[in-house]
C-alpha cells in the first residue's frame, strides 16, 4: 500500500489564520491515523501579496500548535517548509509536457482584449469563458505576435483534455467528506498555467507541487472545489494518477457570515496573544466540524487521532462560538498542572515583580485565581493586588464606610500581632474566630471578610482571602489594613 501523505499548503498573504490551522490539524490528524506523512509547502507564487513576515508567522504558528511538520529542506536538524517561489525552475518544465501533449498552449492575447472578451460575455450576458482564439494559431502567426514583443502565456485546453479523458463534459469525484461531485467542464474555460512573465498559476503550480510531493490525499475548504476539477485535468493530462480529495465546510463566525477580525481574534497569533492555551484551541478546532465518537468534547490530540475519520467529518459549515472556545479555555486553564500554567502565565504576567515570591508561592497564586478566569490574559488584573502595593480604595468605598468596618480592621490588626503568617492554617482558625465574634454582634461572616478584602485589595471579590493574607505577609497586610483604617 502506498504511504498516505498530506500537506498543509497557506499562501503567506497573511498570519496563519484558525481556519487554516483547522485544515492544517485535519491533515494532521489524517496523516496520525494512517500512520503517514504531513508536509508544508508555502505557496508563495505571489511575490506583490506575500511578506516574510507572514511566513515566519506560519511557521511558529503552526509550530506552537504542535502541529509538525515530517519532512522538509533540513535546517540545521529541523526542515525547513517547502516553497513554491524556490521551485520555479520546476513548473516550466511540466508546462512543456503538456505542450508537447497538446494539452496546453500558447496565448498571446494583451490585457485589452483579454478585458473585451470579457466586457462582450457580459454584454451579451452569458457566462465568460475564454476563446480559446489563440489554440489554433499557426506558427507563423505566433511569430507574427512575438515580432511585435508580446510574450506568450500558457493556457490549458479544456477541450482536448475532456475529449481525451471523458466520455462527456461532466468531471466528476469521490470526495472524501463530501461525497459525489461533479462539474461541467465546458463551463471551465482555458486557463492559465503559466504567465507570460514564466511564472506558474496557482493551479498548475498545486498539481506539480503535490505530484512531486507524491500527496496522496489532498483535504482542504470547500472554496477549492472548484480548483479541483481544473487540478483533476491536469492530473490526467500529465498522464499520472489523480490524487484523493477532501472538502472540509466553511467556517462561519456566529452571526453566520465569514469570520473576521470584527468577531474577534481571527490568527493563531493572536488567540495565543490573548491568552488561549494551545491545548485548548486544538481542542477547540478540531471540533469545527469532527464530533468525538463518545460525545466527551475535551480531549488530546492524540485522543482525537485515535478517534478521527475523515468521512465522518461533516460536510456543512461550521460556527465559531467564541463563547464556547472560552469556556473550554477555562476547563484547561483549571486542569493544568501548576508548574505547566506558570510558564504560560508568565508572559501575562511580565509588567510584575515575579521575584517578590518565591515558586511556590507563585504556584499558589495560580491555584487560588485561576477558578474563575477562561484567558490568561485576566490573570494580569486578577492577582494585581499581590504585586501592587498601592491600593485604591475608590471602588470600595461603600464596604469601608459601613459602621461596623473600623472595628472590624481594628480587630483585625490586633490579632494579626500574635499571629502566626507562615502558613495558611492558623490564619484560617483566626479569622474563623474573628467572624465569630461579630456575628455575636449581628455582622454576618462574609461582612466581616468583605472589609478585611476591601481594605487589602481595593476588591470586593477575589481570591480565598487567608491565602492573600499568607502571600503578602504580615508587615504588607497591617499596613494595608492600617491604610485603609485612615
Ligand atoms: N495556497 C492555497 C490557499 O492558501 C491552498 C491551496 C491548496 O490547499 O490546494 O488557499
């Protein structure tokens, strides 16, 4: 049986945008199940809309998704993607066979009467196909048209491939999400393979790329179909084997129109920015459009490879719910071991003075505010307090006024003087007993609590409070306390 081999092939025309990486991990996953290979190419033929800097962006995105790829140009132990822009000494060469074959030919019409075709198909209101005026010019002709300094492109010839290969117009596939699909070719029209500056299409590059490449299996959105049917008569006018195809639907953004930078973040990049675990997105992804066979959505990588068949990928588009990813964001965030969520909080975390406290008691700074938290990005606003001394109280003003609140930090400061802050235990009975007494006095326990927070957070909800009160330390609580009492 020949090895299965897929690719991920992103045009650098912008950073690695969620839709692609969901295609990039459904190759991925594919590749895992059949035990195969999963490749990267940069289709970079367009030199006026590609930037490195997309590339690059690429290339660390899908990286930091753990999405690697197998082979490559090796860089010093690691490959290197495959791009398009570096092979184009390559495409001529097939663009030639398919002359030879009489598959393809010169065209030498200019941009104006290429435009007056087309103004005249519109004006006559049908469909626009090309001509196809050039196909039969005579040799002399074609030296007529050189001496005047024009450049030939090269286009395909619908008509010679559909003749040779298909019993009537109609091009069909099995699609491997999709099912049955089919196209009437005569609707096609000659297309460029190879422009007039010796630059392929992206068409033609695709077919001699993933043939060298020897990709068995070619999954990609559903915007490809109908670059497929072209691809198909490539294939066969090259006289080698069609590869497998898979289209995945859409993926919409809730209001169902196309996703966009308006709904939210729409790059790899910047989900990672924002404070979204790579476990998660993953996660997430993978459900727009694969359901787990036992219905439990969080799940592994590796679980979902184990688990995933690509004909049971749906055939429909697929929402976006930001919600959802970030209420899975939040399941992660709660289950990671410690140790692991610290070095993904850190960046978050980089205006503090991480060197106030030791490891662990950063650990358990993490542990007692991640509950509520679904980006780690909250985490900057939510453990403020334990970095920054300087406490506004504008916010709590109401719960310090209250006539009960004096006594209460009153209280307080003098039970800490005897206290012992070394560990949270003796803090938790002390203030136990502190709630105690005022309930005596008709002041409910989360009253009590809520002055004490107040007055060392400028917050009137948080963290677990004997905790905070361990963390920053007797001589930094009374302060506080004391602050706030004037
Ligand atoms: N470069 C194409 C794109 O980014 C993908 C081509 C393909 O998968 O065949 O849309």
């Amino acid at each position: 049986m020949t090895e299965t081999r897929v690719r991920i092939a992103p045009s650098p025309s912008g950073n690695l945008h969620i839709g692609t990486a969901r295609t990039a991990l459904f190759n991925y996953l594919y590749a895992k199940k059949m035990g195969g290979k999963f490749v990267l190419r940069i289709e970079d033929t367009d030199a006026e809309r590609t930037e490195q800097q997309y590339i690059d962006n690429i290339f660390d995105s899908l990286k930091a998704l753990g999405l690697n790829w197998d082979e490559g140009p090796d860089v010093g132990g690691d490959y290197a993607p495959y791009t398009q822009s570096e092979r184009f000494d390559i495409y001529p060469e097939y663009a030639q066979k398919l002359l030879d074959a009489g598959f393809a030919y010169e065209c030498y019409c200019t941009p104006e009467e290429l435009e007056a075709e087309k103004q005249a198909s519109q004006a006559n209101k049908v469909a626009h196909v090309y001509s196809g005026k050039c196909e039969n010019l005579t040799e002399e002709e074609k030296a007529k048209l050189i001496a005047e300094g024009r450049k030939p492109a090269i286009r395909f010839s619908i008509k010679k491939a559909l003749k040779a290969f298909h019993e009537t117009s109609e091009i069909t596939f099995d699609d491997l999400v999709k099912g049955e699909l089919k196209q009437n070719g005569d609707l096609i029209g000659d297309f460029v393979i190879m422009k007039s500056n010796g630059t392929p299409t992206y068409n033609f590059a695709v077919v001699v790329d993933d043939l060298l490449m020897k990709i068995t299996d070619i999954i990609r959105g559903e915007d490809h179909i109908s670059n497929t049917f072209k691809q198909i008569l490539i294939y066969e006018a090259l006289g080698v084997e069609v590869p497998r195809f898979g289209h995945l639907g859409m993926i919409l953004a809730p209001d169902r129109s196309k996703l966009s930078k308006r709904h939210g973040a729409t790059a790899v990049s910047d989900f990672i920015k924002e404070g979204y675990l790579i476990e998660a997105l993953v996660n997430f992804v993978a459900l727009l459009g694969w359901a787990p066979s036992d219905g439990v959505e969080i799940k592994t990588v590796d679980e979902i490879a184990a688990d995933f068949r690509i004909a049971e990928v749906s055939s429909s588009n697929s929402i976006f719910e930001y919600d959802k990813l970030n209420w899975m964001n939040g399941q992660y965030i709660k289950k990671m071991p410690l140790e692991e969520l610290l070095e993904h909080a850190k960046p978050f975390l980089a205006e503090y003075n991480l060197e106030r406290y030791t490891h662990d008691e950063l650990l358990r700074i993490l542990e007692i505010t991640r509950e509520p938290i679904t980006l780690l990005s909250e985490l900057k606003y939510d453990t403020e307090y334990l970095f920054n001394d300087d406490i506004k109280l504008d916010e709590v003003s109401e719960v310090l006024s209250a006539e009960y609140a004096n006594d209460v930090l009153s209280r307080t400061l003098e039970i800490s003087e005897g206290l012992d802050f070394s560990s949270e235990e003796p803090l938790h009975e002390a203030f136990a007993n502190l709630r105690g007494e005022f309930k005596e006095k008709g002041i409910k326990p989360k009253e009590t609590m809520w002055v004490i927070r107040a007055a060392t957070t400028g917050r009137t909800r948080g963290a677990d409070m004997c905790a905070i009160i361990k963390l920053l330390g007797k001589d930094e609580f009374t302060r506080r306390i004391k602050a706030a009492m004037n």
